[in-house]
C-alpha cells in the first residue's frame, strides 16, 4: 500500500487531526485543482468541472470532520470509487 493509498484511506475515515495540506493532496489526487477566490478556496476537477468550495482551517491547520465527511460524499457521488 502507498503513502497515497493510506492517506485517502485515513481521510475517508474522517479522523479529528485530518490537516488542511492532507486534504489538499486528496483532492489533487481525484483531479482537482486549487483556485484562490477571496476568503475561500475553490477545488475544480478540470475533467468533469465539478467545484468544491472550501474556507482553509484557521487559526489552526486542521479540517473539522464534518467538512471532510462533506468533501468525502461529494468525492463518491462524483467520482468512480
């Protein structure tokens, strides 16, 4: 198993200490890119022009579980898992 496998495996299971760079890596690994709009953070698939919207964690660097149960049921409607 690669570190790529077990990372998508961890962030499907939603763990609490899930960071904001992990998440990052997730989405780039389904084909989305990262496009800075305002506050916030747009992730588009170039292939299929689906959008993600998302604000990056602050104060701190990690990602609440229920935006990373959101992206993961976003990510299995939308892609062939």
């Amino acid at each position: 198993m690669t570190k790529k496998d077990k990372l998508i495996d961890r962030f499907f299971s939603c763990p609490k200490d899930f960071t904001w760079r992990e998440l990052q890596q997730v989405l780039v690994h389904f084909g989305y890119t990262e496009h800075p709009s305002g506050r916030g953070v747009k992730f588009i698939n170039d292939e299929t022009q689906h959008v993600i919207c998302l604000h990056p964690p602050h104060p701190g660097n990690i990602v609440k579980r229920v935006y990373l149960k959101n992206v993961a049921n976003t990510l299995k409607e939308n892609s062939r898992l």
